[in-house]
C-alpha cells in the first residue's frame, strides 16, 4: 500500500520543482504591472522605487454567531523593493485593515533566504531532470560504440 503511494506521489514531486522554477519569475513579472494602492503609499512615496509583490494573503480575525465575520477582512501583501533590495535584501509586509490603518513591516535579509530557496530548487530541478538525462543519452552513446566495434 505504502509502495503505491509513492509511486504516485514521486512524479507529483517530480513535476512541483520545474513549475515552482517557471512560476516563481512569471509571478514577479506580472507583479511588476500590478500595483496596490497601500503599498505605494506606504513603501514608494516619491515614486522612484519599483515595487514586486512576492506574496499575498489575507484572514478574518473573529469569529461571530457561529460564522466569520467578513467585515474584519485584512490583507497583507510581501513586497521587494527595488533597486533597494540589492544594498539592503530586505522584504516588507504591508498590511491594510478594515479600519483603513496600514501598517509596514521590515524583515531584513528575508530575500536572500528566499533567492536561497529558489536556487535550491533549481539545483533538485537540474538532478532530477537534466542529470539523469544526461546520464541515458552517455549510455545510449557507449552501447552505440560497442555495437559498431
């Protein structure tokens, strides 16, 4: 039973870091063209400062009657500031709350933790896709020799 799980979820695995590879620079670039409007505010007030939106969330803090209470919405949006980030990698979290109060968060070298994360999943990408590919095709070629000798 176990062996059939995993023979399932190792291609599920398989196809995750490739996507994760593709996506993540797509995601910033079609964040490049969007813009939110507390976020300028709060990170770009003179407007020289381009800013990529690296996450979003959002919650409800409270619970009523047996059902959420979605007056209490807030949203929080992760930004990378550029051409601050290459002198100073930090990320901000800029947070907007139902009562209009915005609030900036710094968490600094947060974005070399995540451009670590991005190589590594590149590094799983190439050994679990190029190498082995590699490795067939140096096979394919050695029995090809043997074959013609």
């Amino acid at each position: 039973m176990i062996k059939q799980y995993f023979k399932h979820l190792v291609p599920f695995i398989k196809l995750c870091f490739p996507l994760a590879v593709i996506l993540l620079p797509v995601g910033l670039v079609v964040s490049s063209f969007s813009e939110w409007e507390p976020g300028e505010k709060t990170l770009n007030q003179d407007g020289s400062k381009s800013l990529l939106i690296t996450g979003s969330s959002g919650g409800i803090k409270s619970y009523k009657n047996g059902e959420w209470d979605l007056s209490d919405y807030y949203e929080v949006k992760q930004f990378v500031v550029f051409p601050d980030v290459f002198t100073k990698p930090s990320v901000f979290y800029v947070t907007q709350y139902p009562d209009g109060r915005i609030t900036s968060e710094e968490h600094e070298l947060e974005a070399l933790w995540m451009i670590f994360v991005y190589i590594v999943f590149c590094l799983i990408t190439y050994m679990l896709w190029i190498r082995p590919q590699k490795s067939y095709n140096n096979t394919l070629k050695k029995r090809r020799e043997e074959r013609a000798s």
